[in-house]
C-alpha cells in the first residue's frame, strides 16, 4: 500500500466516525425531510403520526425536543357552506321589517281599512283601540269636500277636526301611530268620498 493510499483510507475513516453519529440522528428523527400528508382537511379525517414538540410555543431557536404521538382528530370547519339554508328564490318572501313606535297599542296587530266609499254619517272603522299610521282620502267631486275622523269613546274626539280635500284630490295623511281609544269612525260631508287607513292595535 502506497503512502498516498493509506493517507486516503484515514480520512475516510474520520469522516466515517464523524459522520456516523449525526445520520443515526436523522434516521431516529426521520430525517430534515419527514412530513405528514393530510387528506379531507375539512372532515373529520385522524391525522396520526409522530409530531415534535418544541421546548417553547413558538421558537426559532430551539430545536424540537420531545416526539408526541398518538391520533389527533380535525373537527368540522367553523363555518360550512352545507349548513346555511338556501335562499328563497321565485316570489317567496325574505321578509319585511316594519318600524312601530312604542305606543298604546302594544299588540302590534295590522288594522288595515281597504280603499273604501266614506259614509256620510260616523261609522266605526275599527272597534278596538287603534294607532293609526296613515289615512288615504279621496274626493271625486267637482267641490272640495270634508271628512272627520273620531275616537270611539263616549264623547268622540276628532283627530285635527276635519280633513279637507279639494275638487278631484287626494290626501295623504300620516298620523305617525297615534292612538285612537276604543276604536276609529269616520264620515264624509258628501257622498263621492273614498278612503282607507292602516294602523295597528
């Protein structure tokens, strides 16, 4: 054996001894390139294996320490799309939101009048306590005429007295809920009136 050679065998010897150690250390560990594949992230698949603990929650200096291991369970997104109703589609209604001021009339009941011919004597409309939101008026004559609005009780209390609609007008009227004890009547001063009211009880 050649001096050059047996330089060449003593330096594969210690790079072998120095070597030895660390890949018997990457073997126990799995190596730096070891990884878990995980499927069906979103169902509730188990994801085992062997995972590293560091010594801190989050450090990029220490280098994993204690190997924990067993079977860890994916629970079910935080949202999912499959549990959020359709919405309605077609003529189907969402819903409405209605704004009903804090009055005497806590039921929150409709009280609709359809359009409607005004008598010309006070007829009941209504025969509970009302709050009314709107009043539709219209005359179809050729002068102006009057309607008025009054409570139920046992002496009526006019609601601004008396409406006054011009020849061939409309009139709108919101009331913004106010109340009408034990129910609403109304009359015209002539025949050719028409109107509604809506409100609730």
């Amino acid at each position: 054996m050649t001096k050059t050679q047996k330089w060449f065998v003593l330096i594969c010897l210690m790079v072998g001894l120095g070597l030895g150690p660390l890949i018997a250390q990457l073997n126990q560990s799995g190596g730096p390139g070891s990884s878990v594949s995980v499927t069906n992230w979103p169902g509730t698949q188990a994801v085992s294996g062997t995972f590293w603990q560091t010594t801190q929650p989050v450090s990029l200096a220490t280098a994993p320490t204690t190997p924990v291991t067993g079977t860890f369970w994916q629970t079910t997104q935080p949202v999912s799309l499959a549990s959020i109703p359709a919405l309605p589609a077609g003529s189907n209604v969402i819903g409405v939101v209605n704004t009903i001021p804090k009055t005497a009339c806590p039921n929150n009941t409709v009280e609709s009048q359809a359009l409607a011919a005004v008598p010309t004597s006070a007829t009941s409309v209504f025969s509970v306590t009302t709050c009314l939101t709107t009043i539709v008026l219209n005359n179809t004559n050729s002068s102006a005429a009057t309607v008025t609005v009054t409570d139920a009780e046992g002496t009526p209390v006019n609601d601004v007295v008396t409406f006054s609609i011009p020849a061939y007008s409309q009139l709108i009227q919101p009331l913004g809920g106010v109340a009408f004890t034990s129910g609403v009547k109304w009359s015209a001063s002539t025949s050719g009136v028409t109107g509604a009211m809506l409100g609730y009880n």
